[in-house]
C-alpha cells in the first residue's frame, strides 16, 4: 500500500474543507485535502445562497456570484416583495466558487487528492492517525498528526470512529438548473404551503441573466414527500411564479442531504476536529450552511495547525474552536430553531397570515431574521415596539431563546 505522511489530513473538499486546509496550510503545516469525487464540486449538492458580506469578506470573487436585492415569498394565496436599494444577498456558480476556495488552498501549500475516498479511520489507542483511502483500485494510507471531517452530511470520519451515529433529522432537496425565457435575475422566490412543500420550501433561485435553480425542500422525518417527485409535478403544472419564467429548459439536476438535528454533536475530540455539516453548522430556518462551513472551516484549520505546530493535538488544546464557533452561533440557531419548529407545521391559512408579517419587515430586518443574524437590540425593538401584535409575537420567540 502507498504511504504518505502530512502534519493534517482534511476529508472532504467542500468549502468547509477547502478552507480548513487554506487556513492550515497558511500557518505553515503540511496538509492532504483528499475528495473522493474525480474533481471538486463535481456534483453539485446545494442551491448556493449566500450574503454578499461574507461573499466579499472570504475573497470570493464577484464573477462567481449573481446579485440578488428583491426578496420575494409566495403562499399558494399571497405573495409579498421586500426590495432592498442595495443586493444584500448572492446566489453562487457553485462549482466556480467551491473550486476557486480548493485552488486558494493549494497556492497556500495544501496537496489535493481526487479520486479518494477515505474507507477506514487508523487509530491509535482509539485517536486517529490517518486515514485509508480507495484510489482507482488500490489503497493508499495518510499518516497524520490530526484529521478534520469534512465529509458534509455523510461524516464519515466521526461515524466510523462509532462517535456520532447518523444525523435524524434533515432537508432533503432537489432542483433543477434550467434555462428560462423570462429571468428576473434581481429576485428570488421562495414559495411556501402545503403544495410547494409539505415541510420546507420551494425556491426559484436566479444564476444569471437567462438562468435559474427551482428546487424543492423537504424535512425528514416530518413529511415522506420526494422533493424530486413534487419538484417535477411544480414544474410541469407551472405553479405560482415558476409560471413567469416562460418556457424552460433543464440543464443539470441537483440532489443533497443537508442535517437539521440543532447542534447536537460535539466537534473536538483527540486528534480531531468536526466542520460545516459533519458538524450540523447550518441555519435551520433556510437550511444555509456555506458561510458557516467556510468561516468555522478556517477558525478549525488555524486551532488544528497552532495544535500541531506546539505539539498537542488533544481535545483540551482543540476546544478554542469549538468555543468560537459557539459563541458565535449557538443562540442564532437554538432560536432559528424555534421560527423553524413554527414554520414546519403552518397551515396555508396560517401561511397567508405569516406572509403577512413578514411584509410588515423592512429589507434589513427581514435579511437579519432569515439569515438567523438577529442583533438583540432589533429583536427587542420589533419584540417590545412594533405597531402589529403579530410582528411582535414573532419575534417574542426570538426574543425569549436569546
Ligand atoms: C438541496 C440543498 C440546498 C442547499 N442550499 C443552500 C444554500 O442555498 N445556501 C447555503 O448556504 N447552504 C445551502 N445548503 C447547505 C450547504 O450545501 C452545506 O451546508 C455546505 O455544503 C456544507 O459544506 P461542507 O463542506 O461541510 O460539506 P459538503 O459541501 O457536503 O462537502 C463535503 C465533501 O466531502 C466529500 N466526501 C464525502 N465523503 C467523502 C469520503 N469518504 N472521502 C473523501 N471525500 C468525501 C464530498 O464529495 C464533498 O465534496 C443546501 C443543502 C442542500 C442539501
């Protein structure tokens, strides 16, 4: 079998894992970044919404984002825009963006390897050392000091350590990139109620000028709807603003498994480090976990290359990370939590009403309540002053889990 030796192995090459390993390799460690697909971001597995503050602060280039500054929502009975002076939000080229965070990695020192796929975690006294990768048909192991999971969903470090088990809850999404007659490459759609989607959402996400995503999410366990079946039933019947779009045609399908568990697993252990979705790092309200999997990504390649460089890599020295990305983020999601637990069991009637409220936000505050980013002076405002009792009990949710 092939041997290689790296200070860090990172698994998995999404940008939790491109970014951990940019961090790392920047402090000066030798890191293996090992995909299992033959390129990075081969499949696409996310709709790419993100912020175009965090878009600019990671360095992501403009050309691999498109704008958005109409926010649009649908029930099957209302709709309401809240139009903003200025884009806040960004849909990404997700292949475009996932492969210029890799490259960023590799011109800081990090070795990629595609085509591997990590089978089997080597330990020692129960603490990774390495990893056991199938490429083509033979094996190759990589020795290291410490391993980040990276693996997204499937997690495949911590569940063959036996120190997670499969996540219970999660979305299940499907969409469709597709080219369309009439684009509003400025807004996005999405579009609630039973029809759309029994638990979740339906989006129209703008890529370009003359090209969109319509996708379909859909909790687990809570519904036993096959987004791919509901999306295509969308589609064909033209429902609601998909209607708008004209004459369609699909250019590449999209299928992913995202966890919406809360943040339920631990993420620092001896010798290893958790990030992104193996570590359950998502806004549950929307289901986004990009901005999360590349900020805590490079708080987790930092910790893991401080930890190498002063020689211990146990779980005591690795906590600063998880310390920072819960400070960060723990209150967000424990009460994006909440809004979500309401949302999930909505009827239409009580959807038509929620629009409602929602029209009653200005673009800020509704971009800080769908972004989880709520600030506790706004949420006391809107929870103490706003002129609409609803608004105010909305935010009374968020208000009483800060
Ligand atoms: C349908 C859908 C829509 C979404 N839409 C949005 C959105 O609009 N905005 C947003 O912010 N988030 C969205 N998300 C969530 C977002 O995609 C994730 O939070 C994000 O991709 C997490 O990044 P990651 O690097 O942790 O994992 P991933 O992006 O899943 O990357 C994991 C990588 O590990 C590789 N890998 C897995 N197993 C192995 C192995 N054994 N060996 C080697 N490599 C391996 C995979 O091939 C993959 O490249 C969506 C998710 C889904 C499912």
């Amino acid at each position: 079998m092939n041997e290689y030796d790296f200070d860090l192995v990172i698994v998995g090459a999404g940008p939790a894992g491109s970014s951990a390993a940019f961090a790392a390799s920047s402090e000066g460690v030798s890191v293996a970044l090992l995909e299992k697909e033959e390129a990075v971001a081969e499949t696409v597995r996310t709709s790419g919404v993100t912020w175009i503050e965090d878009a600019k602060e990671f360095g992501i280039p403009e050309a691999c984002y498109n704008p958005i500054s109409n926010y649009s929502f649908c029930s099957p009975t209302k709709s309401v825009t809240i139009s903003d002076e200025k884009p806040k939000a960004v849909v990404l080229d997700v292949r475009k963006t996932y492969r210029h965070l890799a490259e960023e990695a590799q011109n800081s020192g990090t070795k990629l390897f595609v085509n591997t796929n990590v089978i089997e975690i080597v330990t020692d006294n129960n603490k990774p050392v390495g990893v056991i990768a199938k490429v083509s048909e033979s094996q190759v192991k990589f020795n290291a000091k410490m391993v980040i999971d990276c693996s997204g969903f499937q997690s495949v470090v911590v569940k063959s350590l036996g120190l997670a088990e499969q996540w219970g809850r999660f979305g299940a999404g499907a969409e469709y990139e597709v080219k369309a007659e009439n684009v509003q490459s400025d807004t996005w759609w999405l579009m609630v109620g039973q029809e759309y989607s029994p638990a979740g959402y339906a989006w129209i996400f703008p890529v370009s000028k003359d090209t969109v995503r319509i996708g379909v999410g859909v909790g687990k366990p809570e519904s036993d709807v096959d987004p791919t079946e509901r999306l295509d039933k969308l589609i064909e019947e033209k429902k609601g603003p998909i209607k708008d779009l004209g004459d369609i045609t699909k250019i590449e399908f999209h299928y992913g498994l995202i966890p919406n568990d809360g943040l339920s697993r631990k993420t620092v252990y001896d010798n290893l480090i958790l990030v992104g979705d193996s570590a359950g790092q998502a806004n549950p309200l929307v289901l986004e976990g990009i901005r999360y999997a590349i900020r805590f990504g490079r708080v987790a390649g930092r910790t893991a290359a401080n930890a190498i460089k002063s020689g211990d890599t146990t779980q005591k020295s690795l906590e600063p990370y998880e310390k920072n990305w819960k400070k960060a983020i723990e209150s967000k999601i424990n009460s994006a939590s909440k809004i979500q637990n309401r949302w999930i069991g909505l009827t239409d009637e009580e959807w038509e009403k929620e629009l409602e409220v929602i029209s009653e936000l200005s673009a800020d505050e509704f971009l800080d309540f769908i972004r989880a980013d709520f600030s506790v002076s706004s949420i006391v405002r809107l929870a103490t002053h706003h002129p609409k009792l609803a608004v105010r009990q909305l935010f009374n949710i968020v208000k009483g889990s800060q």
